[in-house]
C-alpha cells in the first residue's frame, strides 16, 4: 500500500488517475486518512460486496440485528462456494 499526501495529488493528479496499487492519502500536517484509492480492476471485484455493505449500513434499523445476522449466514455459504 503506498501513503500520500493532498499535496501530492496536487502535484501530480495522475498517481490518483493512473493507481496500479492501493494508495492512501492523508492530510500532511495531521496525519489523517483522507482518502483510499483502488485500482480499477480491485474495484470490479469487490463493487457488488461493497453495494451489500452500503445497503445494510444505510438500512441498518430497517433491518435489525436479526436480519444482519441472516445475511451473514447466507453471505458467508455464498463466499465459499465462489472459492471452489
């Protein structure tokens, strides 16, 4: 994982544009994460799981803690299947 700066996206946008790794950009002065950027083609493999978390994060009362943990149950047989 590479760290940078704002400043050095200012610099130099394409380390942003052109990510071949995940890079984090953090404030210079404070030391605090600002930013995560993946590689597209990391993006393409995690965009549905990264959906199912936002859904639930945004829906989390609606669901409960029942319906979470059934998820998790269904989700983790889903994940085991895809390895083999």
């Amino acid at each position: 994982m590479k760290h940078i700066t704002v400043s050095d996206v200012v610099k130099k946008p394409s380390i942003v544009t052109n990510a071949t790794e995940v890079t984090l950009i953090e404030d210079a002065k404070r030391h605090i994460a600002k930013s995560v950027v993946i590689p597209y083609a990391i993006y393409q493999k995690l965009k549905d799981r990264m959906d199912e978390e936002l859904y639930l994060l945004e829906n989390a009362e609606a669901l409960g803690l029942e319906a979470y943990g059934e998820f998790e149950e269904v989700d983790e047989a889903g994940a085991e299947d895809l390895g083999q």
